[in-house]
C-alpha cells in the first residue's frame, strides 16, 4: 500500500488536469459556461423558496428562512453532484486506463476535488443571501474550513467505494439515484430538524446519526446561528472516513487487475 500511495502522489499533476479538465468539460457548451457553477444552485434554492414558502405555506418566523434553504441546499449540491459523477469516475476514463497503468484512484478522487471547487462557488451564492438578508456570522465562522475539510473526506471516501462498485455492477449507477433522494429527504435540507422532530420523537435517529445531516446543520450552526458546529459528530465522520479511505486505497491496491479486466 505504501508504494500505491507513493505513485499517488507521484500522479499530483494528473490528479490536477483532471479537475482542471473536469471543471472545463462541465459548462463547456452552454452559452453561459462558468455562469452556472453561481446560476444552477441560485435556481435551485428559488424553487425550492417558493415550493416551501408559498405552495406549502412552511419556513419559520424564528430565523431567515431563505438562507436556511441556501445553505442546505449549496452543501447538498456538492454531495450529490460528487457521488452520482464519481459512480463513472472509473468507466469515464476506462480507454485511458486500459492503455497505460495508473493508479485507479486516481479519478474518483479528481470527481471529489472537482465538486469541491464547484462548492466554492456556491458559497459566494450563500454570501449573497447573508448580504441580503442581514444575516452576519461572528467569530465561530473560523470553524468553516474543518467542516469543509470533513466533508471533503467523507465524499472521497464515498466516491472511492461507489466508483469501485460500478465497474463490477453498472446498474447501482441507476440505484444511486434513488439512493441520493432518499438521503435528501431524511436529511434536514429543505426542514427544520428541531421543527419536524419534535413531533416525531422515534425518528430522531434519522438526524442524530445521519452524516448528511450532522454536516448540513454544522454550517448553518457556524454561517448563520453563530454557534459551534457538532464537534463530535464531525470528529466521528473524519475518523471514519479517513479510515474507509485509507482501506479503500489499501482494497485498490490490491484489486486493480481486477477493474482492467472488467473495463
């Protein structure tokens, strides 16, 4: 495992033409390219407003409703844009891989740097909502990067797992997305865990152990209720991640004569 991550990190340059490559190819017909990465997450946040808002008539008088929405709903993009284009990581590249030998790895991960920077962008939408609706952060928005650093961790080690699996079996591509829905549901991205939970007390599980959530809620704790994100919950998500990535690279190494053979 040692000499796979040495040739790892051998492959840096190529890691970074792929994210590059990547974050070119996303936009690269449309008439408004990099536009999107500020207008696609914009348009979802309206949508899901005015759904909310109006035709079902929810949202709280206790805080802004609409940056509670931004936020969720920006930090949920990046989960599922990296997972559902990781499941192809590997199959994308297959005519590369089967020509000259190149640590597998290697793309799933550029997917999960490539939907990190996509992130960055919808943050500036997040910033404009807080401009606009008067809503400043104090000095717990210092804890911002770990979480983004505990998010990024968790969805390398998602998209290792997903992007190995559907070289094997290519219809869990099409189950991922069902998959990705239900997460969107059961996680407090477009209500209020405190709100819902209340009234369902046997369901509180659903939140207090669901990653999505625990992360989802720690930038709302830190961007707009200026308070601490959930130290422990996010502690327990980077160990295992690490963890999961770290046997993951070991379960590649070991196994990538099994994806050329499959490709």
């Amino acid at each position: 495992m040692r000499e796979y991550i040495k040739e790892l990190l051998k492959r840096k340059d190529l890691l970074i033409y792929l994210v590059k490559s990547g974050l070119k190819a996303e936009h690269r017909n449309s008439y408004l390219g990099y536009f999107w990465w500020l207008l696609d997450p914009l348009l979802n946040v309206v949508v899901y407003y005015f759904l909310v808002t109006y035709i079902l008539n929810r949202g709280s008088e206790d805080y802004n409703y609409a940056v509670f929405l931004v936020i969720g709903l920006v930090a949920w993009r990046w989960m599922n844009t990296t997972v559902t284009t990781s499941a192809k990581a590997i199959l994308k590249y297959s005519s590369i891989i089967n020509q000259v030998y190149l640590p597998k790895s290697l793309f799933p991960l550029a997917m999960s740097f490539t939907q990190a920077y996509n992130f960055l962008f919808g943050l500036i939408v997040v910033g404009l909502f807080l401009l606009f609706n008067q809503v400043l952060p104090d000095w717990h928005i210092v804890y911002l990067p770990l979480i983004l650093f505990v998010q990024l961790l968790f969805l390398s080690a998602v998209s290792l797992g997903v992007a190995y699996m559907c070289v094997f079996v290519r219809d869990i591509d099409n189950i991922l997305s069902h998959i990705m829905r239900l997460f969107f549901y059961a996680s407090p991205i477009i209500w209020d865990s405190e709100r819902i939970l209340g009234r369902f007390d046997n369901l509180a599980w659903v939140v207090q152990y669901n990653p999505v959530a625990i992360i989802i809620e720690s930038y709302r704790a830190v961007i707009m209720f200026n308070g601490n994100p959930q130290f422990t919950g996010l502690f327990v998500i980077g160990v295992a991640s690490i963890a999961v990535i770290a046997f993951l690279l070991h379960y590649y190494s070991k196994n990538e004569h099994k994806i050329i053979k499959a490709l």
